[in-house]
C-alpha cells in the first residue's frame, strides 16, 4: 500500500518537535543542577535557614518611645535584628527570629536574681539555653545585648556616680564570662555568635554646657570601659564582636555642625542623631536608638558574620 506523502510531513513534524523537547528538557536538568549548585545571591534561593536567637535588654527589642507620658516605651520591628533579618534574606539566608529579651536585663541578673519577664525559677539566660538544646543541629545566629543596664543607672544621672559604675563594670567583668560559657555550651556546631558593644546616648549632656561637658566626659569613659571589659569575655570566648562603638565614632572628637544646634564633637552628633537623648518632651530624653542608630548597629552586627553569609 502506498503511504500519503503527507504522512511523511506530519512524521517529519512530530520527530522535529520531539527533539526540541528532548534538547528543553536537557537544558533545564543543567540548569537546575547549576541553580543547586550556585544559588543566586538575593534571589528567593537560599544558602542557609535557621533560627537567630536575639538576647539582650530592651535595645534586643527594638524599643523606642511613643510619646506618652508614663508609658514611653514600646517594642518595634525596626529594631536591629529585624535589620539583621532582612539582611541576610537578601543574601540569601533564611533566619526565623526569636526575641526573649527583657528591658532591664543585666549581666548580673542573667545569672541570679532572674527579671520581671519571667517567673523564676525561668529566666532569659535559662530560656537561652532551652532554645539552643532544642536546636542543636540547626544553622543559627545569637547576638548577645548585655551589660549597658549594669551602669546605665550610674550614667543616667546629673553627675555620673563613679562608685556605682565601679561596681557595675566588677559584675559585667565577674559574670559575663559564666554567662558566655553558658550559652555556648548548650548551642550546636551551626551557631555563629555575635556580641554586641555599646554606644553612650549620655553623651547628649554635652548640649547642657558649663559644667555638664565634664560630665559628658565621665560617661563616656565608662561606656568606653564597660565596652573594654565585654570584648575581653567575648574574645575569650571565641565570640565576635560587633563594633557598635566603631560605628558611632565613639571617640571621634572632631568637631561638626549639628543642626538646629551648632558645633558638637562627632560623638556628640552621632548620639543625637541615632538616638533619642537628645530629643526633647514627650519622646525624649530616652536613650533607646531611633530607627536610623538601629540600622546602624545592624551594620555592626552583619560585618561580623561569617563571610558566606554576606556573598
């Protein structure tokens, strides 16, 4: 029987499209195997997912002021670590946030007494600990926010009590590497830890005059000791630190014009313009960063990450 030579056109056809289809289909197998391989940084592909345990005081919070008289402060989601989130969700790490800071946490109370956070015998550094067991094999971040509670009331005054910081630095010193050993021991080998230094909001006294220059002084010789004692518990632990006071030139004295203010030293402005102490009634003073002082310790933290987390 004679065939049609228009069935040879349509097998023609058919043959055709089945081989683009096969060359289709190979093309995307590569190109899938290299996606796995080489995930695109920004993309919606990830290279790492896990937790990042945030603990710390109020600052770990994201705090700022709303306003009100006698209730002046609430948590945000602008705060550092929510920086840190979409940081790394850029870079493509995929990091679920747990926050169990409490405003007033110190480094002694992380140890001892326990806060008003949690019901004893629970508290944040026992939390912590919980967390970290739970997810040992997990990919991990923990920042730890600690000790500006422990001389915040000495700085926070007209004049800087020098006996109280005395003691608050001696327990900073005494407690933080307990506090250290603690957490690293309960985390897995996934978690990278970050510790946290400090700026000094206190120096907005400068803006006083007269005799509160001094004072500006003595407060930003004790955050810049405080600061001094926690890099040396997070060096011994092996824990990088996040140069927050680098960051807020901490000790750049060069002068500059602050607006609506006049020549300041640059430490003068960084903590006006991160930070609300320098802000006036009914949302200052208050020594909590403002969005902008939170971005920049974010910064602080992300250069401290492992370097295939910042790709």
């Amino acid at each position: 029987m004679e065939v049609p030579s228009s069935y040879f056109g349509v097998v023609h056809v058919f043959l055709q499209l089945a081989r683009r289809l096969t060359l289709v289909i190979v093309a995307a197998s590569v190109f899938g195997a290299y996606l796995l391989a080489h995930p695109f940084v920004g993309s919606s592909a990830t290279v790492a997912t896990g937790f990042y345990l945030d603990v710390g005081a109020s600052a770990s919070l994201g705090t700022q002021p709303t306003g009100i008289p006698k209730h002046n402060s609430h948590r945000t989601n602008t705060g550092y670590a929510n920086d840190v989130v979409t940081y790394l969700a850029n870079h493509g790490v995929d990091l679920q946030l747990r926050q169990i800071g409490c405003p007033g946490e110190t480094v002694e109370s992380m140890l001892s007494s326990g806060d008003h956070c949690y019901t004893l015998p629970q508290r944040q550094l026992l939390a912590a600990e919980q967390f970290l067991q739970a997810n040992k094999d997990a990919v991990g971040l923990v920042t730890i926010d600690l000790g500006f509670n422990d001389v915040r009331p000495c700085v926070n005054t007209a004049v800087v009590n020098e006996a109280c910081a005395t003691i608050g630095l001696s327990n900073v010193a005494r407690d933080m590497p307990a506090v250290l050993s603690a957490l690293k021991t309960a985390a897995g080998p996934n978690v990278h830890f970050v510790g946290l230094e400090y700026s000094d909001p206190f120096l907005s006294q400068y803006l006083k005059g007269g005799a509160h220059v001094a004072d500006a002084t003595r407060t930003l010789q004790v955050m810049s000791a405080l600061n001094s004692e926690l890099v040396r518990a997070y060096r011994a632990a092996s824990i990088p630190v996040a140069n927050v006071a680098g960051a807020f030139q901490l000790d750049n004295r060069n002068p500059l014009a602050l607006t609506g203010v006049g020549i300041v030293p640059t430490n003068v402005d960084r903590a006006c313009q991160w930070t609300w102490n320098c802000t006036g009634y009914p949302f200052g003073p208050d020594d909590h960063p403002n969005n902008a002082g939170y971005q920049v310790i974010a910064g602080a933290i992300e250069a401290a990450l492992p370097a295939a987390w910042q790709r």
